[in-house]
C-alpha cells in the first residue's frame, strides 16, 4: 500500500467568510479585596507578599481559617505571622504561634523577629527563654535578633548567655552574630570584649566596624571611634551614613583636628542619606562652629537633600546663634509646609532660634500652638523673655508654669533666676531661689550661684554677693568670680574687685577679659602707675584682648566684622558712610566715652579706637544696603562697651532704625534713641 504524504495534498479553502473572533477585553488587576473572594494558595501568597494593610490582612485570615489546605500549609503561616509582625502586630502574631501544632526554628525566629522589629526587647527575650519548651534549638538566624534584643534593654548579663550559646551551638564565625555581639557589647560600654569579638571575626563588613564605632562615641570616646575610622580607610571599607550616624554622640568639643576628619570622613561616604548631613551639622553647632553649620544646610538644599525634622531641630540652634533669621524663618516655613509640626524637639528649638534673634513674639506664637510642653519649651521662653530683658513677664511665665505646667528643674531656676538680674528684679529673684531651695529641695549648683551673685552685685549690693561667695557650700569657679568683678568695675568698688581679680587669675590665668575690668577699675580710681602694670604684664605673658567680632545677616549670607575691619569688598562705603554718621551724632551731643578703650593711648586715639568697633560698622553695612525703616540685627561675641551702647541709642534716633544687638549676656532693643535694658545691664 503507498503511503500519501500529507504535505502532497491539495488544499481546498472556504470561500465563505467566517466571523471574527473576538478577544475578551483586559480585565485591570484584581484588587486584593477582590482576590480574597477567590482565594488559593497562590493568591493567597501574592497577597501576603504585597505587604497587605491591617484590615486586608484580617480578611484574608478570616478566609485562610475557613480552608483546611491553606490553614495546614506551614509556609503560609509563616507570611502570615511575618505579615502581622510588619503591621505592628506582634501579640497575632504569638497567637499565631502558639496555634501552630508542628513548630519549628523558623516560626521561632518570626517570633522573636517580630518582636524585636516592633521594640519589644523583653517580650522577644521571654520567647527565646521558652524555646526548650518547644524543643527547639536556635540556629544561625536566631541570634542576631536576641542579640539585638539584649543591646536594646543593655541587658549584658542575659547577652553573654546568648554568647556561650552562640559558641555551644558553634555559629560564633557568622558575620551577623559576630556584629550582634560588637553591638551588645559596645552598647553595654564593655569595649575591651567588642573590640576583642571584632578582631576574631573572621570576617568582616562595614555593620562589624560601624558597630565599634558606635560603641567608642556612645561613651565618650571620640579618638579611638576615629581611630577605627582610620583603619576601615586602611582595609579599604567605606564610610558610610551608618559610620556618620555612629560618630554623633561624640562630637561635641571636639578638637580642631577631630573635627577636620569627621568633614573628610563625610566627603568619603554616601552624601545622598540625610543622615550623614544631619552628623556634621550637629558637629559644627556642638563646637560652636555655628557659621559652618549653616553653610552645610545650604549646600544640603543646593545638593537635592531634602531636610527631615533632625535637620532642621539641628540647624536651628546655629540660626539663633548667629541671629540668622532670615534663615530661620525660612526653615521654619518649610516646617509648615512639610507638616513637620507637631514634634517638641523641633517647635522647642524653633522657640529658641526665635528668642536667641529677639523675636519674642514669634517664639510665643510657637509656645502657644504647641500641643504639648515639656520643661525645655518653658524654660526656652522664660529664657528668652529673661534675654530681651522682659524679667516680669518670664516671672509670670515662671508662676504659670508653676501652677499648670510640668515641674521645674534645675535649668528653669537658672533662667528664672537670670531673668530678674537683668530685669533688676531683685526680690523676685530672691524669692525665686528661697522656692528652689525650700519647697522644691533642689541643691543650688554653680550656675544659680553665679545668678544670685549677678543679681545682688547689679543692684549694686557688692558686699553682700561676696558674703553670699564665702557662704557657698562648694568652691566658686570662673563665672561667679567674673559676675563679682564685674559689678565691681561698675561700682567702683576697688577693694573687692582686687580680691575677685585674685581668685580669676588662679582659676584662669590667660583670660585677657578680666584683666581689662581690673584695668578699668584701676583706671576709674586714677590709679594710673597700677593701669599701666596690668597692661604690661599682659604683655609680658603674651595675653591679648579677645577681638570683637559683630555677625549680621543679609541677602541668606552671614557677613562679620571686627574692629578696624578693612576686610570687607565695601570697606570704603562703609567708612565714608560711618563719617557723615559721626558728624550727625555730634551734632546732637555725641561725645566719645573713651573710659571704655584702652588707656595707654592719647585721648585722640581712643575716640578714633572706639569709632571702628566691630558693631557700630555691622550697623552701617546694613544702612548703606537696605531701605530705610529695616529692622537691623547684629549679634557680637562680647559685651556692647558702654560707648557703643550711647553710639547706638543715638544711631536709632538719627537713621529711624530699630536696632536689635545681642553681645554674650543680653539683648538690647534700640529704638528711637532709647535701649530696652533702661541702662540696666
């Protein structure tokens, strides 16, 4: 029989038309409400896998209950035990657990995992003790989340049970209990044993080293955490927001040389994490280094960086210190505009940023929105108030927080106290400090001291703040000695002022400033031989005069200035512009008070000295560069010479300026030829 080859014969076509067929429209994806009505596994994996929310995630159990395959299928109650853990669930996700008939190390570690993730450290750890029960023995996965438990309670002697069983167990190699065991015992401060752990690794990431690291800073020691920074650069591992993040807890005072590589650490590692900017802005506003924190939040913004509430609580303070607030506002609307708002680390450093540039109302305005106050937002505005001279109103303030608000520490007596020696509250203030000792039992410490001794000795009563010295149960410093002679040089009062002196240049003997007051009082005596051998023997030693330095704000730049500054690109506008002023000020009875320079030079030479002071020319930059009527704000690093407080009164008056200058102690408020502190300060 012969075989036909199919491919040989002809083909016969239809000629008639046969309908189209039509494709079924696409359906758009089915919703996970809409899966669970049709649930299977595989449904049911891709919902759980979606990190479904509360409510989903109850629907779906609901289902999953009702169905014998999915509710015996061991994979999915571990996504559903992992899924309620991400939902901040993690009593469901015990319950779950202790429902399960045939448990295991994995369910164990869901537990223990879901527990630690939601912050729950000793819940996690009561679960790892009863895994005998269970008949479970923990593995590799388990450790590094009953580590992490143990540093989150610092409960070093359960962690170094967790560590003899790591051994027992045989996983003490494996990299991620190795950096649990860093961490546990860099956060219990015993870092001979992280560092000891850390050096048997047998291997090794950037989580081991920033581990160590973090360990060193949160104990104060900044070198040797720099130190590892230094070897990670010699084995070639790169910094990263972590290695930043680890370095915050101390940075503060840090030297000039420390703070130099913490800047190129931070150019080595990942600019792209807020964290990393958030570190070095801390840096610098902890190191007084305020000017280069600003300069590093602009460059944050002009980089993309989107600044979260850390950023802007930590660049805030250096807004306020430097009276930047332009800047400040700015900050503050983007506060707004992020609903940053409500977070009392932010709105407490937003009150201070607004009183440390002489807003108060605007720092009221804050404190009164606030949902909530701890102590740090009433002393931040009692504070201000005090500053900007207001003593009345932060003693109100004060008595309201008394009767309303929370307790007051320490620092709240310290501002209180502080407020009613500017304000020359004198029995406010003592009845201030009697309430502290008495009904609120808190020890005096030095700062009140050196309060109680400014009020008396402002009011004049210098017999009486050096009785109060010799009467202080612990030894005077610095501050306290300093506020006497002060109120010495003010009063004339030579004697004790001799004796302060004395005890100063013991505590701090390279202090150019307080041989300046004893020169004055000296000089106010016309005891000029004695003049003439303070000065010579601040020669002698090398000791010269802290410079003035006057900061103002214009167009989002700080520009500074010192005495004689010739510096500045409008240097000679500035000066022409400060002559014609003179002239103006003479006219109405302007004459140098040249007790406040120095006194071995010619009457001629101390007025043109006390014209350049670094004030009167912030003040005259800003005429020459705004229009008139612009409030002005200078911020100088001493205390305002008594000639520049008249200069500046008159200034006021002539240009119709308000003038706002903040030296170290206070604020004064010019306007219209008259200061805020009624020449109380």
């Amino acid at each position: 029989m012969k075989l036909t080859n199919p491919l040989l014969i002809p083909r016969r076509f239809s000629t008639t038309i046969q309908p189209q067929t039509r494709l079924p429209p696409l359906q758009p994806p089915k919703s996970p409400q809409q899966n669970i009505a049709i649930i299977n596994e595989y449904i049911c994996r891709q919902i759980l896998d979606e990190h479904p929310d509360i409510r989903t995630l109850k629907s779906l159990h609901s289902k999953i209950i009702f169905d014998q395959t999915l509710r015996s299928n061991p994979s999915i109650a571990i996504k559903l035990m992992r899924a309620y853990a991400a939902c901040g669930q993690p009593s469901i996700t015990h319950h779950l657990f202790e429902e399960i008939t045939d448990k295991n190390v994995v369910l164990l570690n869901v537990l223990i995992r879901s527990y630690v993730n939601n912050r729950l450290y000793q819940d996690a750890l009561l679960v790892y003790k009863s895994k005998s029960s269970y008949g479970i023995n923990p593995d590799h996965y388990t450790f590094p989340f009953v580590l992490k438990a143990c540093s989150g309670t610092e409960n070093l002697r359960v962690g170094i049970q967790v560590h003899g069983s790591v051994v027992r167990v045989g996983v003490d190699s494996n990299l991620f209990v190795g950096n649990g065991l860093v961490a546990l015992y860099g956060k219990c401060g015993c870092l001979l044993e992280a560092r000891r752990v850390l050096d048997e690794m047998p291997e090794r990431d950037a989580v081991s080293w920033n581990s160590l690291i973090t360990g060193y800073a949160q104990y104060g020691r900044f070198d040797d955490a720099l130190a590892v920074c230094r070897e990670m650069e010699v084995l070639s591992v790169k910094p990263n927001a972590s290695t930043m993040a680890g370095l915050l807890p101390a940075v503060t005072n840090a030297t000039a040389e420390n703070v130099s590589f913490v800047k190129e650490l931070f150019m080595k590692s990942d600019k792209d994490s807020v964290v990393s900017w958030n570190v070095m802005i801390a840096m610098y506003v902890s190191n007084s280094m305020s000017m280069s924190a600003v300069e590093v939040y602009s460059e944050m913004e002009a980089c993309g960086i989107e600044p979260d509430a850390v950023t802007v609580a930590s660049v805030l303070p250096a807004c306020g210190d430097l009276s930047a607030l332009l800047l400040g506002r700015r900050i503050h609307e983007y506060v707004e505009r992020k609903r940053l708002r409500p977070n009392l680390l932010l709105e407490n450093a937003l009150i201070n940023m607004y009183a440390k540039c002489g807003c108060l109302d605007d720092a009221r305005k804050v404190f009164d929105e606030m949902l909530y106050r701890d102590v740090v937002s009433w002393t931040s505005m009692i504070s201000g108030y005090g500053m900007n001279g207001k003593g009345r109103i932060a003693v109100a303030l004060f008595l309201k927080m008394l009767a309303s608000g929370p307790t007051p520490d320490h620092i709240a007596f310290v501002s209180v106290i502080s407020a009613c020696s500017h304000a020359g509250l004198l029995d406010e203030g003592r009845y201030c400090y009697k309430l502290m000792t008495k009904e609120y039992r808190l020890m005096p410490r030095l700062e009140h001291c050196a309060c109680m001794v400014d009020l008396l000795g402002r009011a004049g009563l210098i017999d009486e703040a050096y009785g109060f010295i010799k009467k202080m149960p612990m030894e005077p410093n610095e501050r306290i000695w300093g506020a006497l002679l002060s109120s010495c040089r003010v009063y004339s009062n030579l004697n004790i002022g001799l004796q302060a002196a004395d005890h100063l240049f013991q505590l701090v003997p390279e202090h150019a400033g307080y041989y300046v007051l004893l020169s004055n009082i000296y000089a106010k005596a016309g005891r000029w031989e004695d003049v003439t051998t303070v000065r010579s023997i601040m020669k002698g030693k090398g000791i010269k005069k802290v410079p003035g330095i006057s900061n103002v704000e214009l167009n989002r730049r700080v520009h500074s200035f010192l005495a004689g500054d010739q510096s500045h690109p409008q240097s000679k506008k500035i000066y022409e512009e400060l002559d014609v002023l003179l002239g103006k000020m003479k006219e109405v009875g302007y004459v140098p008070k040249t007790d406040s320079a120095l006194h071995d030079v010619e009457e001629e030479d101390k007025e043109n000295h006390l014209v350049v002071h670094s004030e009167k020319l912030a003040i005259v930059f800003v005429i020459i560069n705004t229009k008139p009527g612009t409030p002005i704000r200078i911020t100088k690093n001493l205390r305002v010479c008594g000639d520049c407080h008249i200069a500046i009164k008159l200034i006021s008056k002539i240009v119709g300026r308000d003038i706002v200058v903040r030296d170290m102690n206070r604020f004064h408020h010019f306007q219209n030829g008259i200061c805020s502190c009624d020449d109380y300060w």
